[in-house]
C-alpha cells in the first residue's frame, strides 16, 4: 500500500535552513507529480508547491518563492523540500503527497522561532 514518510523537520531560527525528506513506497514513484503541503496551527492545511514525475518542472506558491525548492530522486523514491530564509510564518507541520493517492503521511513538524 501507499506509504509516505515525512522527516527532517525541528527547530530553526528565523533566517534558517532546514530540508525536508520524503520516503515513498507502495506506487510507481517515478510515474507520479509529488506535492508538499504543510498546515499551521489553526489553519486549513495548504499546498506549498510541486515537482512533475521526471523532476523537470516544479512550482511553489508565491510566499516560498524563491525560498523553497523541490528536487526529487526517483531512483531512491524520495522527494525534498529544501527551504531557507525560513521566517516565523513557516511554521507547520509538512507533508508531501502523491498525485491521485488520497494518503497523508504524518508529517514532519517545521518551527520557526528565536
């Protein structure tokens, strides 16, 4: 069955970097557009951006324009959301999910504070 696993997530100061690190198993990881979400708390959960199954093309809302980047490597079936420059309204919990599976991993916890 489908399985993601977020990790990376912890504590960072405002200004910081962390990368996040998704595991997947279960479907053909290399055939599908991953995605990252995260949900703050309080908030409804939103997306934060994509990467196309052969990792040419890859989006990202615009408050993490130019902040956040994902890569992916299909041979390792993992999926990253590298971000910096990270500021106290980056804090969530994150996700990634696959395009057309209605799976949630349980998510790695991302906070931004001095």
């Amino acid at each position: 069955q489908v399985q993601l696993v977020e990790s990376g997530g912890g504590l960072v100061q405002p200004g910081g970097s962390l990368r996040l690190s998704c595991a997947a198993s279960g479907f053909t990881f290399s055939a599908v557009t991953m995605s990252w979400y995260r949900q703050a708390p309080g908030w409804a959960r939103e997306w934060v951006g994509y990467i196309t199954s052969g990792g040419v093309s890859t989006i990202v809302q615009s408050s993490v324009k130019g902040r956040f980047t994902i890569s992916r490597v299909n041979t390792q079936n993992m999926v990253h959301l590298s971000m910096r420059n990270l500021k106290a309204e980056d804090t969530a919990v994150y996700y990634c999910k696959a395009s057309g599976y209605d799976y949630w991993g349980q998510g790695t916890q991302v906070t931004v504070s001095s």
